[in-house]
C-alpha cells in the first residue's frame, strides 16, 4: 500500500514542471450518487443452499482544493464522505444429517430458508489525491477530466438480516417428516431477524472521472462528471463460521445445539475470502477559480 501511495505522488508530481504565468488555484465543492457493492461474492457451502448478492445505493459529498500550473494540467487534494452498500440473499435447504433430537433420536434436520435477506452499509472518511485535466472546447464549455487515489477511513458500518425460515425433521427409519411440532424445535419463524456488526478495514481506491464544465464566470464553474470507483485493498474478510440458524427466539436453542448461530452472512464462510468495493455514479458540482497574482521580472535602467 505504501508503494503504491509513493506512485500517486510521483504521477501528480509530473505536473509541477508546467509551470506557467497561467497558474491558479480552485476550490470545489460536489456531491454524487449511484450504484455501489462492497465487492463479495456469496458462495454458499451446501448444495442445496442458493445465495445472490448485487449492490445497493452509492453517494459521496467531496470537498477539494487544486493547484493548476498551467491552465490545463493541476493537483489537488480534498476529503470525501462516502457510503458503500449491500445486499445478500440466500434460499433453499439446509441439512445436517444424521443429529439427535431432544428425546435422544437420530434424525435428519432440515431448515428450508423460504427468503433471507442481508444488507450492509459502510460509511468512510477518504482522502482523495487528484490529477486534474481541463480542456476547453468552446466559449464556456471545457471537457472536465480527474484521476487519482484515496485513502478511505470507516467510521460506521451497519448490518441487518430478515427472514423467513422453517425447521424440519426427517427420520429416515419411520418414513416421517416432521414440522410444526414446536417444543421439538420444529417450527417456522417469518421474522427471523436481527442487527450485527461487520468489521471493515481502511482501504485504498483509484478513481476516473469524466464530463463537462460549463463558465458560470470566470471565477466560477457548474461541472457534471460520470465517476467511477475501485478498492485496490481486501477490505473487509469472511467469517469462519458455517452457516446456521441455531437462535433462542422460541425457547429452543438446544434442539438446533448442531449448527451455529446465524449473526449474519459476513460472518460465515459462505462468502468470497476478497472484497473489494465499486462505487459508480453521477457527481454535480461547483469549482470556484483563484488566478494567482503574475510576477514580471525587475527591467533597470542601467547609467
């Protein structure tokens, strides 16, 4: 991560020799939306388990400053807040064969997941190095080019899961299959649902932006961009747990005593190991120019 910041600046550094009477500074200030994900892939352990994921809204507010060296080429440093999001989904059977019910009796366990649903939000502070490129090509209008990396900090991740699952039991040496017998632990429950925590790392992104810039004035510009984000960083791992649905709501976690505790998908291993965030979208914004002061050289009369 280090080496890769140290490249960042490098790449910006490249502008400094473009020096010119031309120079000027700018303030923006912008705010964006779009479609996000946080980068994992559900891949659930049992065969006859069913998982999706697809992403959630994405927005960011930005506040930047940039040095332009020559009326075209700047850099530029700001800070972002942003929100990442997702959203899980797992249906189908899960089994755990051959366990003991609460009479001492072998039997197959059945949880048929009629919907599961897990959402995650993730809020970051970012740092974002920008290469700014702007190019006129009218009166009033420049095409308005940025890109760069950012350094994202977490500042609140929120998860919530609800469902709708059903336990049954299948004793294979009477021919049975048992359900809605809840003081054996079978049961359904259509709200099965719950908060956890996720633990998100700081992660490291690139991004492109690309659009118009309209003069307002010539100290002020409207600009509209089409931007896109990368997480360069693992940043946020998979549990270790296997899925399960074992839960006191009813007064029976012992009868599921076989299979682990459902605290959300990000917790099991039925998730990617990587994961690694995207964030598209629109971003609208103002850019306010400060030309600097042009220095001329002394001309002396010599006598």
């Amino acid at each position: 991560m280090r080496n890769r910041i140290i490249i960042i600046y490098l790449l910006l550094g490249l502008s400094l020799p473009f020096y010119s009477a031309d120079m000027h500074s700018a303030l923006e200030i912008s705010v964006g939306g779009g479609w996000s994900t946080l980068g994992y892939k559900v891949q659930p352990n049992q065969a006859e388990v069913k998982g999706t994921n697809k992403g959630s809204w994405g927005a960011q507010a930005h506040v930047g400053y940039a040095l332009f060296f020559t009326p075209n080429v700047g850099v530029g440093i700001g800070a972002n807040f942003s929100h990442y999001g997702a959203n899980a989904s797992l249906s189908g059977t899960a089994r755990w064969n051959d366990v003991t019910d609460t009479e001492g009796e072998q039997y197959n366990h059945l949880t048929i997941i009629h919907s599961l649903h897990d959402k995650q939000d993730v809020y970051l502070v970012e740092i974002p190095l920008t290469l700014y490129l702007d190019f006129p090509i009218s009166y009033r209008l420049h095409l308005n080019m940025e890109a760069g990396a950012k350094y994202g900090i977490p500042i609140l991740q929120n998860a919530s899961f609800n469902a709708d699952v059903e336990h049954q039991g299948n004793y294979g040496i009477w021919g049975l299959n048992i359900y809605d017998v809840p003081n054996h632990g079978f049961y359904r429950e259509r709200d099965f649902h719950n908060n956890y925590s996720i633990a998100v790392k700081n992660q490291v992104s690139v991004f492109l932006k690309i659009g118009l810039a309209y003069e307002i004035s010539k100290k002020v510009q409207f600009f509209a961009n089409i931007y896109g984000d990368y997480g360069l960083t693992n940043t946020m791992a998979a549990g270790e747990a296997e899925l399960g649905f074992q839960n006191d709501r009813l007064g029976m976690a012992s009868a599921h005593s076989f299979m682990p505790e459902y605290n959300g998908i990000i917790a099991t291993n039925n998730i990617s190991v990587k994961s690694h965030p995207i964030q598209v979208g629109l971003e609208l914004g103002f850019r306010f120019i400060f030309p600097h002061k042009k220095k001329y050289p002394c001309r002396c009369m010599l006598f």
